[in-house]
C-alpha cells in the first residue's frame, strides 16, 4: 500500500471540510482506498489528509487529476501545499 500526505492551510476548515466529504465520490473513482483528515492542534484551518493507495501509478493518477484539481481549489485552499508519497516498511 502507498500513503499520500497532504498538507496545506485553508480559509475556513467548516467549509473545507464539507467540500472535502462532497467529493468523496471522485477519490473513490481515482482509486482512494482508504482516507483520513487531520487538523493542527491550536489550527484547524491547518490540515493534513492521508489517501491510501493500491499502487503508485494510481497516486499519479490522483496528483494529476484536472476534475479533482480544479475541485479542490474551490474549497478555499489558501497556504501552500505539502506532499509526501510514502509506503510502509514491516
């Protein structure tokens, strides 16, 4: 399995999150396995959301999706963004 992390600052996490839990069907689509959300304690317009992953060609699909992309910006994203693509070692 491969995580994606994240991260970046948003101008309202209410709205943000509504947008986000809206989109739920489009992850689904680009191969989203299993995700989560995560908000800086004392900041909860700071987020961090990890997507899980089959594959690595299906997070590339994901990072350059037009539909999310141009999804995501109208949630009000306003700090730059961190990625992280990471696979466990056991």
């Amino acid at each position: 399995m491969i995580t994606l992390f994240i991260r970046h600052g948003v101008n309202d996490f209410d709205s943000f999150k509504k947008g986000y839990d809206d989109l739920k069907p489009i992850r689904d689509k680009l191969g989203v396995l299993k995700d989560a959300m995560y908000t800086e304690v004392g900041n909860e317009n700071n987020i961090t959301v990890t997507h899980t992953f089959a594959t690595q060609e299906l997070v590339d699909n994901l990072l350059t999706s037009s539909e999310l992309q141009a999804a995501v910006n109208d949630l009000g994203v306003i700090a730059d963004s961190f990625t992280a693509v990471i696979t466990e070692q056991v």
